[in-house]
C-alpha cells in the first residue's frame, strides 16, 4: 500500500509540473502571437502612409519641380526648340512627286 501512494504521489508531482510547463508554452505562444499581431498592425501602417507618400511624389507638380531643380530641365519653347530635316533622298522625292502629280490630276493615290 505504501508503494502505491508513493507511485501516485510521484504521478501527480509530474502531471502537476507537467501542467506548469504547457501554460508557460501557452503564455510565451499568446505573447509571440501579440508581438507579430502589433508588427503586422504596424507593417498596414507603413504600407499606407508609404502609398501616401508614392502618390503625393506622382503627382505632375512634384515631377516637374525634380525635373526643374535635381535634372535642370525645362520647359521647351520655340526659342530653344531645333527643328532637323533629313534630306531627301531620290527614292523618296520621286515617290512623293508622283503622288503630287496623281493628286494634282484628280487620281487615287
């Protein structure tokens, strides 16, 4: 009778310790499941505020002040615009000048 009580005693120490640890693992497992809970909160966060900020830097204005003050670009006018004219070559002239003759005539092209 004496083994037995003492075989249940012992039963019942490491169930009990048994016990301790599987809450101490769920306690650690709830904490890590905040902690990545926050750092995806987080993540949303920036992912927006980031959007935010890709679409504020998009826009037309933003791009031509880079374009203006980091690139130095400007704006094209007639005064700075230069024209290049190829010249003509004898296939193309004598193409273009049948089909000025065929206009010119009243006949398709």
């Amino acid at each position: 009778m004496a083994r037995l009580a003492i075989l249940l005693l012992v039963a019942v120490v490491v169930s009990a310790l048994y016990v301790v640890r599987v809450q101490y693992q769920s306690r650690q497992l709830y904490t890590a499941l905040d902690h990545a809970t926050r750092d995806a909160q987080q993540l949303d966060a920036d992912h927006e505020r980031l959007e935010v900020e890709k679409r504020a830097a998009a826009t037309s204005l933003r791009v031509e002040q880079i374009a203006h003050n980091k690139l130095a670009m400007r704006p094209i006018t007639p005064a700075i615009t230069d024209y290049v004219t190829l010249p003509a070559s004898p296939q193309v002239s004598a193409a273009s000048g049948a089909r000025q003759a065929a206009s010119a005539a009243g006949g398709a092209p």
